[in-house]
C-alpha cells in the first residue's frame, strides 16, 4: 500500500463552500490555499476535493463537461498547480475527485456520440439501435438527438452512462466489456488520471466506483477486472497514486478492482447509518451515539467486523465523518455526542475521513435543492470561520453567496471554538494528535473486539497495545475488560478499575495504553 496512507487522515472539502478568496460569492483554490495551515493545525494530512472541472453544475460538478478543464468559479489551472504545490510544501497530499461512470450531457463527446454519422464517439456512450427500443432495467432517455437511438443514463438525466460494456450481453446494442469502443473508454480514463498526476495530484476520491459494467454480478467481477486493469496501467507511470472508492464493499473494491481504500457508506439502514442517523421524521432517533438510545455497538460490527476482517491486511476500509452526500452528524448529536462519536471513528482502522465543518459540529440547514443537491443541499453550506461578514467565508453580498450562512443563532465558529478548550474543534484536535503519536494507529489489520454485547450499551476494542473504552449511554456501566496495568493516554469523562473489570462514567470515551 501506499505509505503514506497508513497514517493519513483526510479532510473533505466542497470547494464552493470552504473560502471565497475573490469576493464573487463562491468558495475557490485560492480560498483552499489561505485554509491550508488551519487543515494542517487541525491534524489532516490529505485532503479530498470534491469536483473542480469545467461542468453546467447541474450536479454540482459531478457531471463534468470537460475533465481536463478548472471550472472558471474556483479559478485557473495555474492556481490548481499552486494548491497542489502548496500542499505537498506542507508534506500533505490531496486526492481530486475522478468520474468515471458518466459525463455532462454538454460533454463534447457525448455531442459526437448523439450525431447520425459514425465517428469515434458513437460508441463512447450506450445506446440502443433503435429511439424505440427500450433499454430494459436502466434509466433512459430518447427524444433529443439526432442518432436513431435512446442512451442509458448514470445518476440524473444531465449524466449519460459511458460505455463500459456489459457482462454478459444479450441485444446487440449491448457490447462485451473488451469490445474496442469500450476499451477506448478504459483509455480516455487512463488518460484523464495521467494527466492530474503528471500535474501533481496525489491520486482520486473515485466516485460510483461501482458503476461501470452494465448488467454485473453481484461482486461485480466485470467492473473490478476493469478497474484492475485500468489501475495498473496507471500504477505503470505513477507507483505512488492513491484511490479510494466510493463502493461500500471493501472485498469488491480492495480485495478484487485494487483500490487501496475503500468508504463505508450511509446505505439506509446499514450500519454505518445505525452510528449517528438513525432517525425518521416521526422523531424517532435510535442513532448508536444518542445518549438514551438502546442500541448495542454489536448492530454496527456484525456489518462491519467481516467486511473489515476481509481486507484488513490489503487495504483501508474508511470510515467518515459525513459527506456531502449526507445530512451532517450535528443535526440530531449534540456536543458531547459528537465527540463520542468522532473519538470513535479515529481510533478505528481504516484512513478518517473528515467532511469540512464537522469539526466544529457544523448544523444541517432545511435549503431548497441547489446544482442538484436536494436535501443534501443542507449539508453544503459556507464554512463558519469567525463571527465577520458571512462567518468569513466570503467578503460578498450575503445575496450573492453560493448557498445562505446559517442564520439559527450561536452557529458554531473555528474562532469560537479554539478559544473553548471544551469545543468539539479541541476534541478532533487531540484525537488526531493521540492517533499520530500512536504507532498501534498506522497498522490497520489489528483491531480486536475485547467487549461487545446485546443489551449492552458500553464496548471495549484493541489495536496492539492501546484499548479504547466506549460508553454512549446516560448511565454508568461496567464491563469485563481490565484496565489495570494500563496508562490512560486520552479521555472524554472517566472510566476506572472496578471488580470484575472498569466502569464507564455515562458519555466516555477512553484510550489506554499496556
Ligand atoms: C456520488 C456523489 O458523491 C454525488 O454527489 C453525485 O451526485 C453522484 N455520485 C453522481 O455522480
């Protein structure tokens, strides 16, 4: 595995939302830059940008019309060069966000592939012979092109799929995943990473990583022997180049496609969302980190443990904060629930991954849909830096910002909370320091469960010499794991020796070391 990857923690970054440095309105490089010092004092290593090429933004840049391409709103190629310069100046990396599935309906491929003349394109994207032929089981669109064909379409109606071809097809219109068209596809892609990497990018958050091969096996064994292909290819010219999927099936992605990291997504119901988002509109929250939820940690690890216990020897299996995917952890945790929480998911294996804003408990606002955002537009909202002019984020109009500030009264601040020792800024702050200063942290295949049961709120797990003591819940509990000859090195309340193990004062969090 990459080195660097053992022991690197990522900070997301929505570069509309992060810092404004011209006063349009809108978050950009130059913002990223000036913000450079702040990740790095926070305890980030890397980063992850979301999207920055040229795009209508009908989905927030996730449907990109020119890949090779700086949007002009975030700024020029050039200041891309110089965020990338400036972040390996500070021995950091950073991942730019890489999709591969599909493309703007304003891509000028996907113009080429739509016209009646065959060109090189026309097999770039999947069409069916005919405008009235449905494609069965896949969103579709006819209707607006030229060509006698209807296109299958990724994610929103702006996004048709690229041609990857299909597992076993079964029309004629569906084409063998080695078939010339779909291998120029390969290439196009290869092509794309090359060039950020031989710019200076470290590598690719890669986005619906699953995605490619139409009609695949449940482990998708056409699109891993793509990405298996394409990824040594790309390993051939740069060794070093990290990616992470966007999967949620570490075994498919780490274990067969070869990416080195893998995310554990907020799937409905799974047990990722069981943590900090199990919750409905009839008010109902049984999310684990609720203090007077009556959830056992064993809802989370019986999901977890085998897709962990799968890989952990040959990649990272990656969990989040939250993304912009997702309604932030603040909107129903508080505080202290919070740093729980995150006390947590930077001890556990895998690379920690961190969505701007959650370090300060950053709140979900109820906004209208922007670029295609829906309700996940409440979750990208300008970074609150101080207590200026919109939270600092921007010297413009607060008319013309990108989305609104949150208006709610006493919105956290990075200001605010690095004055307050007891902020939740402070506690990510020294989690991270305790997790770099720890060597048991970079190795990431020896996690061990020492206490976990149903009806239990309290757990207890291992990695070496360090044992992490959890208690969620509004009581004290006592588990059996001793604690005796073991220094506490961190601690959120206390947890102390007891017959027959330790007791966890209610909401703690403890690491010990042997
Ligand atoms: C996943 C991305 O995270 C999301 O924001 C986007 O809308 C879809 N993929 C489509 O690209």
């Amino acid at each position: 595995m990459t080195e660097w990857l053992k022991t690197a923690v990522f900070y997301e970054i929505y570069p509309q939302s992060f810092k404004d440095s011209n006063g349009d309105g809108i978050g950009d490089l130059g913002g990223i830059i000036e913000k450079l010092d702040y990740i790095r004092e926070l305890g980030c290593n890397a980063i992850w940008m979301n999207p920055c090429y040229d795009s209508p933004f009908k989905d927030a840049g996730y449907d990109v019309r020119d890949y090779k391409k700086v949007a002009k709103r975030y700024g020029t190629i050039d200041d891309l060069r110089e965020l990338f310069k400036q972040v390996h100046e500070r021995g950091m990396h950073i991942l730019m966000d890489l999709v591969p599935g599909h493309t703007s309906e304003e891509h000028p491929w996907f113009a080429l592939s739509g016209k009646k003349e065959e060109n090189e394109y026309s097999g770039r994207y999947i069409w069916t012979d005919c405008w009235y032929k449905r494609a069965e089981g896949f969103p579709y669109i006819a209707g607006e092109r030229e060509r006698n064909g209807a296109y299958i379409l990724n994610y929103f109606k702006c996004q048709p799929a690229l041609n990857y071809g299909f597992l076993n097809p079964k029309e004629n219109w569906q084409k063998p995943i080695d078939h010339p068209d779909c291998m120029a596809t390969r290439d196009a892609m290869i092509d794309i990473m090359c060039y950020w990497m031989e710019m200076g990018c470290d590598g690719f958050r890669v986005d619906m990583a699953d995605s490619l091969v139409k009609n695949d096996d449940e482990v998708k064994s056409g699109t891993c022997a793509i990405w298996s292909d394409m990824i040594h290819r790309v390993q051939e010219k740069y060794p070093e180049i990290a990616l992470v999927s966007e999967w949620n099936n570490p075994a498919s992605a780490i274990g067969m496609a070869g990416f080195q990291m893998d995310f554990f997504l907020d799937w409905f119901g799974n047990g990722y969302n069981l943590l900090m988002r199990d919750y409905d509109d009839t008010g109902r929250d049984d999310s684990f980190f609720k203090k007077e939820s009556k959830r056992s940690i064993q809802d989370f690890l019986k999901e977890y443990m085998p897709k962990y216990e799968a890989v952990k020897d040959k990649g990272l299996y990656c969990l989040i904060t939250g993304n912009h995917d997702m309604v932030r952890a603040a909107y129903n945790l508080d505080e202290r629930e919070l740093k729980l929480a995150y006390a947590f998911l930077f001890t556990m294996p895998g690379a920690p991954f961190i969505y701007y804003g959650d370090e300060i408990g950053m709140r979900y606002l109820n906004l209208p849909g922007k670029e295609g955002g829906y309700t996940r537009t409440g979750s990208r909202t300008p970074m609150q830096w101080d207590t200026s002019r919109n939270y600092g984020f921007s010297e413009a109009d607060a008319q013309t910002l990108y989305l609104p500030t949150d208006k709610g009264g006493k919105a956290p601040t990075v200001e605010e909370q690095q004055k307050r020792a007891d902020s939740i800024y402070h506690t990510v702050r020294e989690l991270l320091l305790v997790r770099k200063e720890q060597e048991a942290f970079a190795r990431h295949d020896n996690l061990k469960i020492l206490f976990a049961e149903e009806g239990k709120r309290a757990f207890a797990y291992k990695r070496d010499d360090l044992i992490m003591l959890c208690n969620p819940s509004d009581r004290e509990e006592i588990i059996p794991v001793e604690i005796e000859n073991t220094d506490v090195i961190y601690c959120i309340g206390s947890v102390k020796t007891e017959e027959g193990g330790c007791a966890l004062e209610p909401q703690s969090f403890a690491i010990c070391r042997k």
